[in-house]
C-alpha cells in the first residue's frame, strides 16, 4: 500500500490522524475560552480533540492543537477582517489558512498573510466545516481528490 502511495503521489504517506486531547490539552482549550472571541464549539473540539493532521489528502489539512492557537492569540492577537475578530484555527497545506469567527462561522483566507485577510466563508459553523473536511476525506479515499476546502 505505501509503495503505491508514493508511486501515485511522489512521496512518502506522512501522518493522517485525529489526536484526541490530553489534559494539556484541555487545559489550553479553558485558557482559550477566556481570551477573547471564541466560539463555543471550538472550546468543546478543543475539549475532545487534541488536533487533525491529514498530511496526505491533497496538500493537506491541518486543524491546530489549542495551546497553538493560544499562542497565536497571545503573539498576535485575533485575526481582523471587516469588523470581526477571529481566530487562526487551521491551515490547508498550500499556505491559505482556516479562521473562527465570533458567531462560529469558518472561513479561509485568500492569501498566505494573516494581516488584513481577504477571506472566503467556507462553513456556518465548526460542524458544517467538520463535515466538509470528512467529505474531502472520503472523496479523496474514492477518487484521489481532496475538494477545495
């Protein structure tokens, strides 16, 4: 099976997992919920998953652990676009990131640069974008391609 992978793709299969959160973890998701403009159900994702890492469906996604967007937070404050202040959450693996609004919705930046984002709405909620990144998934396992989330 990796032989064919890399094969099909040019390199080696790299890591592919849903981590579920350790206390740390869970930790960093309770600091999280008190800095700032977080949505609640990011802070229970947090709760329960550690982080995502899907190296190998197209250029990747990436869901980032709490104490890293903590840190983003703390280094760089939220993400402003228009009159909202959101919150790096993730990255697509081709430079473009995934940010939370306030009011839960996902969206994907247009460009590489956090600063002044130009930004697309890819999801109404966290939900919505775990299923749109499960569909990636499983279109990815059918056909070898990931989607354009």
């Amino acid at each position: 099976m990796t032989d064919g992978f890399e094969h099909r793709h040019g390199f080696p299969p790299g890591t592919n997992e849903v981590r579920p959160a350790g206390r740390d973890d869970q930790t960093a998701a309770r600091t999280l919920a008190q800095a700032g403009p977080i949505p609640a159900d990011l802070v229970t994702f947090y709760d329960c998953i550690g982080d995502l890492t899907w190296s190998d469906i197209g250029n990747g996604y990436f869901l980032d652990a709490a104490s890293d967007v903590l840190l983003r937070l703390e280094e760089h404050g939220p993400v402003v676009a228009a009159a909202d202040r959101m919150v790096a959450i993730g990255s697509n693996g081709d430079g473009l990131s995934y940010v939370a609004g306030s009011d839960g919705s996902v969206h994907r930046t247009r460009t590489a640069s956090l600063d002044e984002p130009e930004l697309d709405k890819v999801a109404d909620d966290l939900r919505q974008f775990l299923e749109l990144l499960e569909g990636s998934l499983t279109r990815f396992i059918a056909d070898g391609e990931p989607g354009s989330l």
